[in-house]
C-alpha cells in the first residue's frame, strides 16, 4: 500500500509542475491549437482501412491486408476552407507543409529577434554555435529544419500563421489480441469511428479474419455477438472517457459516429438497420457519446457527384469535430517545440532527454521546463513518455508508430508462416502463451533505436505481459506470460462439472455497471493474478484467452486449489476447486502430491511420502509404475539431495528394496 500511494503522490506532483511550467508559458503568448485523434474501431474484415481511405477521398481498393495492432497517419484535411492548398483533398503531411508553417510559428514566437535583420543570417548564428558531439546529427538536424523555415520567410510574404490541427488517424486492427492492446492508446480527445459490416446479422458472433492483398483466411469465431461488441465499445468508452465540464454538464468529447460499411449491398434496408442498433443505445447513459449511425458506400469513394453523399458530411464533421471542440490553449513556445518534434519523426523514431532540451533551446523553453512539456505532449498522445518505466526516463519516442510497429511483430498475418529456427518458440508461444527472450530478441533485433527489453518494460507496465518462471522452457532465458496471443473457448457461467477428489465454492462473479467486461480487462486482471500464483499448464485443464488456471498451495495444507479465472463477456467469473492429496483421503492422487513437493523444494516431506507409497501393498500408481520404479525414483532423490532429505533411514530404505526387489537388482 505504501508504494502506491508514493506512486500516485508522484504523479501528482509531475502533474502540478506540468500545470505550473504550462501556465508560466502561457503568459508569454499562445495560440489556440486542435489535438485530435481519430481513431477506427471494429472486428476484423469489416472494412476499417477501407472507410479511412474513403475519408481521404482515395480510390476504392478492394484488396486490402489486415491491419497488424494499428496503422498511424497523421493526416491533415487540405480543404479549400483552410486555405492551405488549392486542392480539396485529405493527405499526409509533408515536410514542405511542416516547413510553411513552422514559418509562421517562428514569425510568433521569435517577433522581436526577427524585426528588421536578415532570417538566414539568424539562422547561420545559430547554426555556428559549438555543441556536443555526442547531439551533433540532432542538432544538425534542428538546425536545418529551422534554417529552412527560416529561409522560407525570406523567400515568401509569410505572417504568423494559426497552426493546423494535429490530427492523427489510427486504423487499429481487428483481430482478437489487438483489440487486448487497444486500451492502452484510448484517449478522451477522440472522435471515434466504431464500424461494422451492415451486410450481416448483428446479433451472429462475429468470426475473426486474416485479408492478405485480396485473400481471406478464416480464423476463430469469437463467443461474443457483434451487436454485444459494439455495446461494449460504447458503453466502457463513455465510462472511461466521458467527463463533466464545470457547470456539470458532459464535456463535447470524445463523440463516437456508429458507420455500416458495404452500403452498397443494402441500399433498400439502411434505415431498418440503423434503427435496429440505435433502439439499443437509445435510452442508455452512453446515448451521450454517439453522434450518429450511418451506412456508407466505401466504393463510391472520389468518385466526384457519384461518391455517396454521407462520405462528404462525415469529412465536414471530423473538421467541425477537430476545428471546433477540440481547441487547447497553447503556449507559442511549446507549439514550436512540437512542430519541430514532428519534422523529426519523418526520419528519427527515438531521441533522448538531452536532445530533447536542444530542441527546447531552439524553442525558447528553459530546460527545466522540457520534461513538462513533454508531457502536455504524451497525454495528448504526439508522442509516448514514460519516465515512471525503469530505463526509459532519458527516452521519447517521437514516432508513435515505431512502438506499435514493433509490438506488431509479435503477431504475424501469414496464416502458415515459416518459423525457421525458432518454430519451438513461436510453437511455445501460441499454445501457452509464453513469450521467451531467444524470440524477442530474434524478432525486435532490427529495431535498434530501443532495446528488445524496453518493449517488455512497456507491455509489462500496461499489464499486458508479466515475467514468469515455468519448466516450460530452459533457463536461464526469460520467460513472459501473454494471455492475450491464446485462442479463446466456448464458456459459460455454470458450474463446471468435478473429478471425484473435489470439492468447489459457489463462484464469485465479478460485475461492471456497464454489463460488459472493459475491452482489455480480462488480461490485465490476469497478469495481476500471475503475479501471486503459479499458472497451470495440465493438458486435460487448458489454457486460453478468456479461461486461465492457476495452482495454488498453501505451505501447511495438503490440498492443491485450483483457481479458474473465466471471461463471461457480462461476468469474470472465478472458481476455486480443492483437490485432496493426502493419502488417506484421496491415495490415488499421492503421486501428483509428491510432485508438487519436489516442485517447491519441500523434498524431506516428498521423500516420507515417496517411502510411504512404496510401502503401502494397496497403493497402485495412476501414471502405471511399478513398485519399483517408484522405489528407484525415491533413491534417486535420497541419493541428489543428501542434506535436504534427513528424515529417513537411507541405509534401510536400499537394503529393503535390494531384498525386496530381488529379480530386478540386475537393473541397479
């Protein structure tokens, strides 16, 4: 208890100084800015990519592969209304459209410095100042891109310019582990797109998919309904995000719109589908969030006066969503500070603390005053900061996508990919979930601006994955536990039918005023749990995505308890079964007891029991051994662990078995 409440002491403090250094910076100047994200939701195959390129006014593609965990595109709507190019098209941002407005930008920020001297002789005093050379591309990377815009001034009739929105669009996959990761990246600036397939039933489960340039692979069927799903999303959406302005009414954001894809297919039934999903948000708390269902015709896309017209409105409410709610007061200086992160990221992925301060003194921010401006930046997801992570302190990742790309190398689209040399690992991994460091290190070895360790310090600080031990894998490689990457089986809150040498406690249900279990919560829960007992592989138990087992024994009680952690999509539910392993209760169960001695080191107690199943005529083994391989196995033990096995007499035991098993001593 101690530790969390310094840990929380710490991030109260971290946000104070962040809300001081904002509000010392604000006096000097700001610009109200837009930070948006728009973020695409959906199960797999129901066309994500497609609509974001609908979005975009790109051409219909038909062939598209699966996003792996998501795609990031920071995306700016050049329209007519912003006057930034005569074109009326969405597209990526280049760096020539970074460099025109870091020009205005420098024009606020450095106005007095400016007036009346030449720009790029500016620029060539500060490029002629000394620095480290451990900084030195950095710097001169800085150093070129404010050169440049410098230049720009020079060369173009350019006034300080209100800067764009910083709009981000991440296109997440579908597939069942994504959506386990997805949580992490949610933040409540976000207009959400929760899409669905308007051709089917939503009231079917919905069946994971793999599209590979065209091609379609089926995979598992997931026990939850669509129509459940989508509930799901909205309900722990508004329930995580949603908050209460001052005078106590919901803030504008986030907002979600509810988007039917192949439009064209049900052309005669749109309405009666969209009414069938309204009438189930209709009426519920997270009513608040939703804007609007819509059924859309992603083939039409840039098509001119034959696009489906709903295409152009949602366009038009991303940038009403985007120029008109989501505005943040920002100080000018730590708007030039982001532009120039921004510029760097099209070629660096990771810089440290230090060149982070570079960047800060081309900004006009004191260096005290960069750790909190770093993260204004992280909440508002520009970047990811993790000073609160053992050995990421000194490190930004100024690309989003670099993190995510990574992660997504741990989960492969092709359906029957060549494992090479590692096809032990990967087998190890899919069936058990357990993610050794041979493989990791094998898998991040090219992502070399973070160590392969760093991505575990992420997924283990999200409870993602957690460090484990198990006989699963040799030492002395690490081993992490990932439930997320199993395949999921058919469960239902009922009892579950148990051996003869059980017992069981009524099960406890664990409950969520939204009716559904949060979107990630089953495998954070369970990494929590994994933390405190040990997992449990037996192959007639089985290990899945929305059941785990673990085994439990108390020190002093000669009973093993399994405890079965179950995803009810409503209910986590969680069973507790005793089984008897005294001899005089449950005998046949003897051996299973002295193996779980031997496995927690308890061997003098393993050794008495051993003994006394050999000596006991009734005894008979349920793995099939005979009385003398049993007797074989207890000198073995005796003869490995001399000082931790001191309650029997040795020298009797051998005697007693050499006599007792005279037809075998040849063995010996």
């Amino acid at each position: 208890m101690g530790n969390k409440q310094t840990s929380e002491s710490d991030h109260d403090t971290t946000r104070r100084h962040t809300t001081n250094a904002y509000k010392k910076a604000l006096a000097e100047g700001a610009m109200d800015v837009a930070y948006s994200r728009v973020l695409f939701l959906g199960t797999a195959g129901v066309g994500k990519t497609s609509f974001k390129r609908s979005l975009m006014k790109l051409p219909w593609k038909p062939n598209t592969t699966s996003t792996v965990v998501s795609d990031i595109s920071q995306v700016r709507p050049f329209t007519h209304e912003w006057h930034t190019l005569k074109e009326d098209k969405w597209r990526a941002v280049l760096y020539e459209d970074e460099i025109e407005e870091l020009a205005g930008l420098i024009l606020a920020v450095y106005k007095k410095e400016l007036e009346g001297s030449d720009a790029t002789a500016y620029a060539h005093d500060e490029s002629s100042q000394s620095v480290p050379e451990t900084h030195s591309n950095i710097i001169l990377e800085v150093e070129k891109i404010i050169s440049d815009a410098l230049s720009y001034i020079n060369e173009n009739p350019t006034l300080p310019l209100k800067p764009q929105p910083f709009l981000n669009f991440w296109d997440c996959g579908g597939q069942p582990p994504f959506l386990e990761i997805l949580p992490v990246f949610l933040t409540s600036r976000t207009l959400f797109f929760l899409i669905f397939d308007a051709e089917k039933d939503l009231k079917l489960n919905w069946k994971s998919v793999i599209n590979i340039e065209g091609e379609s692979f089926d995979q598992e069927e997931v026990q939850m309904t669509t129509l459940d799903y989508m509930l799901n999303w909205m309900a722990n959406i508004h329930g995580h995000l949603m908050s209460y302005e001052e005078e106590g009414g919901f803030c504008e954001f986030p907002r979600m719109y509810c988007i039917g894809t192949h439009g064209d297919r049900v052309k005669d039934r749109k309405s009666e589908i969209k009414k069938e999903l309204e009438q189930h948000y209709q009426g519920k708390d997270y009513r608040a969030l939703i804007e609007d269902t819509v059924i859309v015709d992603n083939t039409t896309s840039g098509q001119s006066e034959a696009e489906d017209p709903t295409l152009q409105a949602l366009r038009d409410a991303v940038i009403s969503f985007t120029e008109k709610i989501l505005i943040l007061k920002t100080p000018l200086s730590w708007i030039l500070f982001r532009k120039v992160i921004q510029v760097l990221s099209k070629k660096y992925n990771v810089i440290s603390l230090e060149n982070a301060c570079i960047i800060g003194a081309a900004s006009n921010i004191p260096p005290q005053d960069v750790p909190d401006v770093l993260m204004f930046y992280h909440e508002l997801g520009v970047l990811l900061f993790y000073p609160q992570i053992d050995g990421m302190k000194d490190m930004i990742i100024i690309n989003p996508s670099y993190i995510v790309d990574a992660l997504g190398k741990i989960f492969p689209l092709n359906v029957n990919p060549d494992r090479g040399r590692h096809c032990k690992e990967w087998k190890l991994f899919h069936e058990c979930g357990i993610l050794v460091q041979p493989l990791y290190v094998e898998l991040w070895k090219e992502y070399k601006d973070a160590s392969s360790e760093i991505f575990l310090k992420v997924l283990v600080h999200f409870r993602i994955a957690v460090e484990v031990e198990t006989d699963k894998y040799p030492p002395p490689s690490k081993q992490y536990f990932m439930p997320l990457v199993l395949k999921s089986t058919k469960v239902n809150s009922s009892s579950m039918t148990l051996p003869s040498d059980s017992i069981q406690a009524a099960p406890l249900h664990i409950t969520f005023n939204s009716g559904y279990i949060p979107p990630g919560f089953f495998t954070r829960f369970v990494v929590v749990l994994t933390n405190k007992m040990e997992l449990c592989f037996e192959k007639d138990i089985g290990i899945y995505r929305n059941r785990v087992t673990f085994r439990y024994q108390d020190p002093d009680s000669t009973t093993i308890e399994h405890v079965i952690v179950t995803d009810c999509t409503d209910v986590i539910q969680i069973d507790v079964q005793h089984h008897h392993l005294d001899q005089e209760l449950c005998p046949e169960n003897s051996e299973e007891f002295v193996d779980y001695l031997i496995s927690i080191d308890r061997l003098d107690e393993a050794a008495i029991k051993l003994a006394e199943i050999v000596n006991k005529e009734s005894f008979f083994s349920k793995e099939g051994k005979s009385k003398f391989q049993l007797w074989y196995e207890l000198c073995e033990l005796i003869a490995k662990n001399p000082d931790k096995v001191t309650s029997l007499n040795v020298e009797a035991i051998i005697r007693g078995g050499i006599k007792r098993f005279t037809d075998m001593v040849g063995q010996l």
